[in-house]
C-alpha cells in the first residue's frame, strides 16, 4: 500500500484550493494538491464577469463600503446566509483584490475623465475622478446598488488563476494532477487524509495529513443543462456525504444563470448586461422593466432566470428546433466595447453559435450555474462534526450565499475563503494536539474498501450502463428539480432518483480494465453524483416555501417562521437510498441585517416571529451610532474576532483613508 | 558593465550561473551576415543582369568594380578580396545556420513528419531554406572559390564561354534556384523575426512581406533566367573562340595590357 | 445554427494508443457516427465515448474554448477539439494527440505536466521586491493601458497548440516554445515584475530560449487566442540580443 504523507492536503486544484494551500504553506506547512486537471484549467477559469469588492474606485461605485456589499449579499442570499461569514468575507474581499493585483493579476484599471457607458439602454457620460486613474475598475454587476465588479476584461477568473496557480509554483507546492479522491479516511470523529486513485495508471493510494480540506468547486453536472464544467461533478460534496459524519448544507438551493446560451448552455457572463445589454422577447420587446421596473435586466439571477422562464411561459419566447429562448441584445455596446471588454463572449458566440455578437442577438436560456449548498463548516472552514476536514470554494456552505449567490461573489469567496481556511487550517496544524497518530489499520481499511469496490465493477456480472443512468439522472434533474419546482414535480424526482441508485449497483462495463478507462470513472461517480442529485431533489421537495433560486410554484412565498434555517444532509448506511434531513435554524436574534424584502422578486413573505423585535434593536443601535459606521457594526453584530488576526482591520478607499 | 551582478542579486538570482553571451551574438550574427548575403545576392544579380543591356554594359560594369574607372587601371584583385569577404560571410553563416538543421535522423524524420502533417506555408518555406542552404554549401564554395582564383574571367565572353562551353552551366541554374528562393526566404523571415516593417498591423504586414517576397523572388528567377539564356547564347556564338576577351571597340587602350 | 436537416455521415479517424498497456500499436479507429446541427469535436467524442466504445481517451473540462485541455491535431494540426464545428470539417476527420507531450492515451496527452515544468523553469511569476503586503492599503496605481496590455499577454490558456506546431520544439525537446516566450514577454512588460533584461536573459537567452525560435510562425498562425506571439517573440529577441552583445 503506498502512503504520501502531507500536512495539509487539498481536494481540488482550483482557486479556493490553491490560495488555501499557500497560505498554509507560507504558514509553513506542507501542502499538497490533488487536482483531476491541471490546476490552470480548473472551472474557476471560467470566471468571466468579475469579482466583488468594495474599493469604490470609480465614480459609480463611489460610497460604496463593506457596509453595503454585506447588505447586498444577505439581501442576494434571501437571508439564508449565515451573517457573521458574510461580514468576514466583505471585510476580506478588498484584501483579497489587492492582495491578487500585487501577485501580478491585471485588474482593469480606472481611466480619469470622462467615458461613455450604456445604462438601462441609455448612452450615458460619465466622469471618473483624477485620483482614481490607474486604481482597480469595477463594473455593475446583477443585485449590487453600487458598481463593485473588479475585474480583468472578460477573463478574470482566468487571470485571477493563472495568477494564483503561478504563485503556488513559486511556492513549490506540488499539485498531483490526474487523481481523484475517492473516499475520506476518517473515524467518524476526525478526517486522516483520502484515498486516491490515479487516472492515468489506475493505481489505488491513501493520501495521510493532519487536515484535508475539500475545494472540489460544485457539482452541476447532476443537471443536463449546465454552464459548469465537465469536471464539476459534485465528486467532493459526495467525499464529504460518505463519511456519514459530515453534512451537506442547503443542496436544495441551486443557481441557474440568465444567459446561458441555447443550446450548449455555455455561459455568456453577467457583465452583458452589466455593461448594458437587454433581454428582448420574440417579438423584440425588452421585457424584464414590465417584470421589474426597479432593477430590470440587473435583479439577482434567480429573479432574472425565473422571470424569463415566465416570460416563455406565457409564449413569448423565440421557438427554435431546440426548443424555446430568450434573446440577449448586446448590439448596442458597439463593436470596440464588444471587442475589448467582451471578447470572450464575442469568441463564444463566434465559435459556438456563429453568431456576431455586434451585429446579432444571442439565443439565450437560463441554465444551472452554482451550487449554493456543500460541505457543511462553521466560519473557520471547518467541519462542526469531522474534524481535521475543511473546505472553502463552491465545494462549502460555510455559508455566504445561502439561497441565492450575486454575480462576482463566488470568484470572490474562493479566493477570500482560501485565504481564511488557510489560515485556521494552519492554527489547526500548529496544534500540537491535532497532530495525528495515524492509524494505518484504518488506513489500510479505507484503502482495501475502494479497491474492492473498483474490482467489483471490473469482475463483471453488472447489466446497468453506467452512462445511461447519468443521462437519465440529468434529464430528471433538468425537467423535475430545475428553476419552477412543485411538490408533485420533486417527489418523482426523488422516486425516480432512488430508483436510479439501486440501478447504478448494477453496473456493468463494456471495457472492464482498472487502468486508465473513463467508463469506469464514469461508474464510479454516477454513484456518487445520484447521492448528490438525492440530496437537492429530497431537500427541495422537504422545503415547502420559497427562498433565493429554490422557488416552489405551490410554495410561492418566503417562510421565515417555518424556514429560516439550513437544510443539513447526512448519508447514513451504505445501502440507503436517502439522506436524512435535519435543520439548523438561523438566529434572527444576532442577524445584522433581519429579514425583510429583498428590493426585487415577490414582496410577499412570511415574518419570522423574532423579526419585530430584532427590527427594533437594531434601529435603536443604530440611531445610537449613526455617526460612526464601525461602532454601529461592532454594535449590531461583532464578528472580527471570526478572522485571522493578520485579515482583521479596515480597509482604505478614496473617500476612507487610513 | 559590472552592474549585472548587483542587478541579478535584488531578485534572488545572484548564485545562478550567468548565461553564455555567444547564443545572442550568434543569433544576430547569422542574421547579419544572413542580411549582407540576401543583399549582396540581389546586387550580384542586377550586376550580371546587365548583359541583358548589351555586352557594354556588363563590360563597363566589371571594370567598374575592377576599379578601372577610379584607378584608370583594372585590377581583378579588388574582385578577388570582395569574394573573400562575400566568401566569409558564407563561412561563419553556414555555421552559424548549421545549428538549426535536424542534428540527427531522429530529428530529421520528425521534421520531415511534421512539415508533412502541418502543411504550413512558413513551415514548409524553412524546409526548403535548409535544403537550398545545405545545397549552397557546396554550390557557392565552388563558384567562391572559383571567382576568387580567376577573377580576371569576368566578362561578356569569359562569362558566357564558362556556360556554353566551361561546364558551369548546369551548376549555375541550380545555384541561381537555390539562392533566389534561400535569400528571398531569408529575408522574409528576417523582418518577421525581428519585427521590422511591422506596422499598425503586424497580421496584414507579414502578409504583404509576404506577397513582396514572392514577387521579388519571381522577378529575380525571371531575371536570373533571362541573364543565364543571354550568356549561354554569347557563349555559343564565341563557342570557337577559346579565351576569347570581350573589350568594346571604343576602349582604348585596352585595359588589360596596361596594368601589365 | 442553419436548418438543415441534411445529416452527414461523419467518420472520425482517431489515433489509438495507450502507452500503458504491453504490446499495444498505434493505429487508426474509425467512428462513423451522424452529424447533428451545431455538432463540436466535443460533442461528437463525447457521443462516441458515450454511445460506440467507453475505452476512448480524451480530455475535456471547460468545452468552452477558455481551459487549454482539449488542443489536439485535427487534421494535422493543432487547436481545440471543443470548439471545432464539424460543419466546417470534411465528412472524414482525423484526429492524433498533440506531439511533444507525453501521451497518457489515444488523444489525451500530459501538456499540464510540460506547462508545470516550463513555468518551474522560467520562472513565471510576478517577482517583487518585497513579499510583505499592507492589504489594508490602497494598491499601486497602474496605467490603465499598459493593464490592458499585460493582460493582452496574460490571454494564454497553455493549450499547447503552440508547441504542438513548433518546428524547434518538435526537434528539440528543451525549447520552451512560444508559450514560455510569451510568458516572459508578459512578465516583462508587467511593472510589479522586478526583473531586469539581465535576469530575463538568464532565463531564455539561448537555444533553448528566444534563439532557439526559427520564426516559422507556426505558433502564432494556430494559437487558439490570436496571441501576438510573433511580434512579442520578435520584441523579446531584439531585447534579448541587447542584453546578450552589451549586458
């Protein structure tokens, strides 16, 4: 059996985990990273749009704060986010951009004077201040009041990880690429490390450390139609549900993007329409004003999505021997903006759909987009009930997007998340108590299970096709659990999806090889991917409200008094074919900001009982500390004492200086 | 001079060891001497072309470069030193060059291979610059060596004898393919290696360097051929003449016996 | 996306060679398989792996032209399987793995390997002075046109197209190919990097470096992104032959 010993190892070779693994080993610690794919072509790549910080460089994002961002992001969240890590990752995010812009990122920069931008369809002059040329840009985003977008051009996920990933070879951290985890060595009290097997050569390995933490990114390959990467199958959240000790937060809760294009369902980012591109209808109508008359074509993307689904609904979507879309009209923006700062949507339409953008609209339909839900941990990156497990990424709830995420805020939180749990996860390995004894009994243990079950499927005797069940299971999910739920909907969903769980022990392989061979991979996962499937169908179909992207159409409204809490999935007995759901509330009494109306969607909601009263305690503190917005803050709900001390502290702006 | 190691010691590079300065002077020197042999080429070419305005002209042209016309004497030794150099040149840039050619069959079937697969304008353009280098190896040293021994046999009828009668014919037409379509290319990929003529836009420049260097190459080999037929013909005409020395009829007195 | 409901017959000539396995040729496996509307490379594989043989080997990630994983020689030359539409393909398409990398199978070749290993080597970083950072700080202002320059540069998604089509590197296996140059180019320009020419030149001033580039052009002619690589290699030589003749 072959043991590589690290302290701190990492599940997944994007952002999250790479930032995560240099701060550990600038912390010095050994990190590894395990990754399916070279680290640079992980999905954060496909970050197009941009980044959410509040630096307020330009004019339009002048006055905007920690403050408001938070704000933002509980509003996006539909409160279902956990407040305290909202205002962590706030505070953490300018860091974070500046940190990236030394590291080498280019950050598009602002330019003094006046510049032209397309607002609400309107040409519109502005002028950005002298003091301002050369700081970090931001652009409008979806469900923001202020402009807080930073970003680099149309690729700054990908500059962001180039970046990243070249600062951890600078590092030395060694990233394993071509492996995949299979399970988590645990105890059920503390995580050892993982098995891993190699997808090059096949062979089976346990990977020993002190911590693991999981940044696999999301799982939205359980749908058919999808913007996410091949890779993003849910395979970490699977890690992490298996153990049977640690739980998913929230799965039900999944993000589907406006501007999927039809029919691929590759993204074309946000930033269209921040920029100013409309939505039009079939007859060439901008509809989403008649839908929306505050925010327009700008709500947060589980509105948008909803509201053109709606739109098609009613028959006023453009029919195509694909089915039925939206249009997105970026013609407007001209042709030097299209080329410059949206030249990759430019290559998307061009080599996708033969379509140029300047001239044409882009066939458009929502797609899935994010997984809100993931590893369960509390605002250190840890796991409340597996220690030594983290995760920080798309891969976590540790949770700032509760039922909805904003634009910008996940490239956002994977590297401020990365640059927190690197921290805790360094504390964790300081500890002299949390050095491991390993025990390798168990190790062996975990390791013979995973090769037994890979031989299972290469010994034959299985009649399942392993791919058709995959398929059936996306087009379940795409049809059954997508942007307009309804009980009836979910409970077949969950029925079918059970049904496809027993199926997928059957398993049999055309080629059956342990060496390199992707129908295996692809029998493996399907497991993997239908407990993932179960987990968002089964909450979905349990949540009988409305909140952020889970809409229910026989539940259309908010619930606090009966669903202000977080849905926890645990997978019990290897041989269920359910998790068991249990929930934790969220405490109205600390929140910061107490639920109330978004300021876009439905205003229709049901109070939480302890709403009033928290209302009123927080309007009397602040009253009590109107003139100073630290005090008020630290009033309403401390939560700094939450960061590493060297991420503490505020954060300079223009009209903010130190 | 001296700066560099405090330079290198600021970003932590201090211990390595420094880098060779030879690959960059021989980068350049090749194209240099790559540069002076692609216009000396062209030169050389109109220079022989003038037969093609009557025997005169060539005839007054080859003085001129004897120094006749400076000197009141020609002397073919100033020939002689100016194919020393042009001989040189040919020397350090064939070795130079020699760098980039497949160093062993392995290379040479995974050249062949990819020039194959790829079918690349460019690419393909470079197999058949080494090639035609490779064959002026031994074509210009023997034609160098040749013109520096006796370079008192240029002339309307030494010239042409040498072709119709001498036996270099054959060798110059495939010298003149050779050279035509290795400088052409040569300086072609000169320009688009060092960025020169660049322009505004560098994808619409490379295409009109390109179209240029097709042009020019036509016009050389039309030049080329033209200049060989014009020889060959005199070289047939005087083909009972052996040594027979072309000297205008207003020339007096000849040259030639003055300077002995 | 034309409406035409006449359905080719594709056939895809694929390389099938697994290194791993004793005893085994390449050779070339035909897939016959209809051409749907809007049909990629990546579909057309995935359909294949899917629906007529689960062993083929290939790699995908992001099938939106912006990861690098898929570049493989269609039709004898390199780009990126994902966004190549079979409409604009002859009804026979052969396909082989990217040359120079080592090949893991079939189509799949360990480009990620070769990029980690020219990245340790040049040193592709941003090298600064000092590594303790005030974030609390406003960041250095940069001017907005030399950003849009450095990330113009910063475009590449080491697809391995480049290198795949470089005459050099195809002979050579220590050239570090357009994709190294272009890095250096980008560091370079890029003023958080503090290096000098001289530390530069110690990186790629030789045969394995700037001078070792042919200027077939190969490079530039199929790089997926429209990198300007044949200007930034011309650039980087002249300052290169600086350095190298005064430095």
């Amino acid at each position: 059996m072959k043991i590589v010993y690290t302290d701190v190892l990492v599940i997944g070779g994007g952002l999250a985990g790479l930032r995560l693994a240099i701060g550990a080993k600038r912390r010095g610690h050994d990190a590894l990273i395990l990754s399916l794919v070279p680290a640079k072509r992980s999905h954060s790549k496909a970050a197009q749009g941009g980044m959410q910080a509040s630096l307020g460089n330009v004019i339009k994002g002048q006055g905007d704060t920690e403050d408001v961002h938070f704000e933002d992001t509980v509003r996006g969240s539909d409160w279902g986010a956990d407040q305290e890590v909202v205002r962590m990752f706030v505070n953490t995010a300018p860091k974070a951009v500046r940190e990236l812009a030394a590291w080498g990122v280019p950050w598009s920069r602002v330019r003094k004077g006046d510049r032209d931008v397309i607002m609400n369809g309107q040409k519109v002059t502005i002028t950005e201040r002298d003091e301002a040329h050369g700081l970090i840009a931001q652009r409008d985003f979806g469900g923001t009041k202020k402009w807080r977008t930073c970003y680099a051009a149309d690729g700054t996920g990908h500059s962001m990880i180039n970046t990243v990933a070249d600062q951890a070879i600078a590092d030395s951290i060694p990233v394993h690429e071509r492996v995949e985890a299979l399970s988590l060595i645990h105890d059920g009290s503390r995580c050892f490390g993982a098995v891993v097997r190699d997808l090059v050569t096949g062979e089976v390995s346990a990977y020993v450390a002190t911590a693991t933490a999981v940044c696999t990114g999301g799982a939205g390959r359980v749908y058919r139609n999808t913007t996410n990467a091949v890779i993003c199958e849910g395979i970490g959240h699977a890690l992490a549900l298996e153990t049977g000790v640690s739980a998913l937060g929230n799965m039900e809760a999944v993000q589907f993007h406006p501007t999927g294009i039809f029919p691929a369902g590759i993204l074309v980012t946000e930033g269209c329409r921040g920029d100013g591109g409309l939505l039009k209808d079939v007859d060439g109508h901008r509809f989403m004003p008649d839908y929306e008359p505050e925010k327009k074509e700008l709500a947060s993307r589980d509105v948008v999505s909803r509201r053109m689904e709606e739109h098609i609904k009613k028959g006023k979507g453009h029919k195509s021997r694909f089915g039925e879309h939206i249009w997105l009209d970026i013609t407007q923006l001209g042709e030097k903006h299209i080329h410059t700062n949206l030249r990759e949507v430019w290559d998307i339409c061009h080599y996708f759909l033969g379509v140029d953008p300047v001239k044409e609209m882009i066939p458009v339909r929502p797609a899935q987009h994010y997984t809100m839900g993931g590893v369960r941990t509390d605002p250190s990156g840890q796991s409340p009930t597996l220690k030594g497990l983290f995760s920080a990424g798309e891969a976590a709830c540790w949770d700032m997007h509760g039922f909805n995420r904003l634009g910008g805020n996940s490239v956002a939180e994977t590297v401020v998340a990365g640059m927190i749990v690197g921290e805790t996860v360094a504390d964790y390995c300081d500890s002299l108590s949390n050095t491991p004894t390993v025990p390798l009994g168990l190790v062996r243990e975990f390791v013979e299970r995973e090769q037994a079950k890979l031989e299972a499927f290469t010994r034959g005797g299985g009649t399942e096709d392993a791919s058709a069940i995959k398929g059936e299971m996306q087009d379940l999910m795409t049809a059954k659990v997508g942007i307009f739920r309804t009980g009836k909907d979910l409970d077949e969903a969950v029925d079918k999806l059970q049904k496809l769980l027993v199926r997928s022990r059957r398993i049999g392989l055309r080629s059956p090889q342990l060496g390199a061979n992707p129908e295996l991979v692809t029998a493996y996962r399907v497991q993997r991917m239908l407990k993932i499937a179960l987990t968002v169908a089964y909450g979905a179909a349990v949540r009988t409200e409305s909140r952020g992207a889970h809409f229910r159409e026989d539940f259309p409204r908010r619930n606090d008094a009966e669903w202000l809490k977080r849905t926890l999935a645990t997978w019990k007995g290897e041989s269920d074919t359910l998790p068991t759901l249990a929930y934790e509330p969220l405490d109205v009494g600390r929140m910061e900001l107490p639920p109330g109306w978004r300021g876009y969607g439905a205003k229709d909601y049901i109070d939480h009982p302890d709403t009033p009263g928290r209302q009123k305690a927080v309007e009397a503190i602040r009253a009590q500390h109107a003139s100073d917005r630290f005090a008020m803050q630290a009033a309403l709900m401390p939560y700094e004492h939450l960061l590493p001390p060297g991420l503490r502290g505020r954060n300079e702006r223009i009209d903010e200086r130190l | 001079m001296d700066s560099t190691p405090n330079v290198i010691a600021g970003v932590g590079l201090a211990d390595r060891p420094r880098k060779s300065r030879w690959p960059a002077r021989m980068d350049l020197a090749q194209s240099l001497t790559g540069l002076a042999l692609g216009l000396f080429m062209w030169g050389h070419m109109f220079f022989v072309s003038s037969i093609l305005l009557g025997k005169d002209a060539m005839w007054t042209i080859t003085k001129f470069f004897e120094g006749y016309f400076v000197l009141g004497t020609a002397y073919p030794g100033i020939v002689s030193v100016v194919v020393a150099v042009v001989f040189a040149l040919v020397i350090v840039h064939a070795f130079l060059a020699m760098r980039k050619f497949p160093a062993n069959y392995q290379q040479y079937r995974t050249f062949i291979g990819h020039r194959k697969l790829m079918a690349h304008e460019d690419t393909t353009l470079w197999w058949v610059q080494a090639l035609t280098g490779f064959l002026l190896f031994f074509l210009a040293a023997v034609h160098l060596y040749q013109m520096m021994m006796h370079p008192g046999d240029i002339g309307p009828y030494q010239s042409g004898e040498r072709i119709w009668s001498g036996g270099w014919g054959p060798l110059y037409i495939i010298m003149l393919l050779a050279v035509e379509f290795h400088g052409g290319i040569g300086l072609y990929r000169l320009a688009v290696k060092w960025g020169w003529f660049e322009g505004k836009d560098p994808n619409a420049s490379r295409k009109r360097l390109k179209t240029l260097k097709w042009v020019l190459t036509a016009f050389f080999l039309a030049l080329g051929v033209a200049t060989f037929v014009a020889y060959a013909k005199i070289g047939y005409q005087i083909r009972d003449q052996k040594g027979a020395v072309y000297t205008p009829s207003w020339v007096v007195p000849n040259p030639m016996e003055k300077a002995k | 996306m034309a409406d035409n409901d006449s359905h080719r017959k594709l056939r895809i000539h694929a390389l099938r060679y697994n290194p791993a396995k004793a005893g085994d040729t390449p050779r070339i496996q035909t897939y016959e398989l209809e051409e749907a509307p809007g049909m990629t490379l990546f579909i057309a594989l995935s359909e294949i792996r899917e629906k007529q043989d689960p062993s083929l080997q290939f790699d995908f990630v992001c099938r939106a032209g912006i990861c690098g994983s898929c570049g493989m020689m269609i039709n004898g030359r390199p780009g990126l399987a994902c966004r190549t539409v079979t409409k604009d393909l002859e009804a026979d398409i052969s396909l082989a793995p990217l040359p120079v990398f080592e090949l893991i199978g079939d189509l799949s070749v360990n480009s990620g390997k070769w990029m980690r290993g020219m990245s340790e080597k040049l040193e592709t970083w941003v090298h600064a002075q000092e590594r303790a950072l005030d974030l609390k700080r406003i960041e250095e202002p940069m001017d907005p046109a030399l950003a849009e320059a450095v990330y113009e540069l910063d475009r590449c998604i080491e697809c391995g197209c480049c290198v795949a089509s470089c005459g050099t590197a195809r002979m050579r296996e220590d050239f570090v190919g357009a994709v190294g140059l272009n890095k250096i180019a980008r560091f370079r320009l890029d003023p958080r990097d503090k290096r000098t020419d001289a530390d530069f030149y110690e990186l790629v001033g030789d045969d394995n470096g700037v001078f070792g580039c042919m200027s077939l052009l190969a490079c530039h002619d199929v790089c997926p992104k429209n990198l300007p690589l044949q200007t930034q290699i011309a650039f980087l030589r002249r300052k290169m032959v600086v350095q190298g003749t005064q430095g």
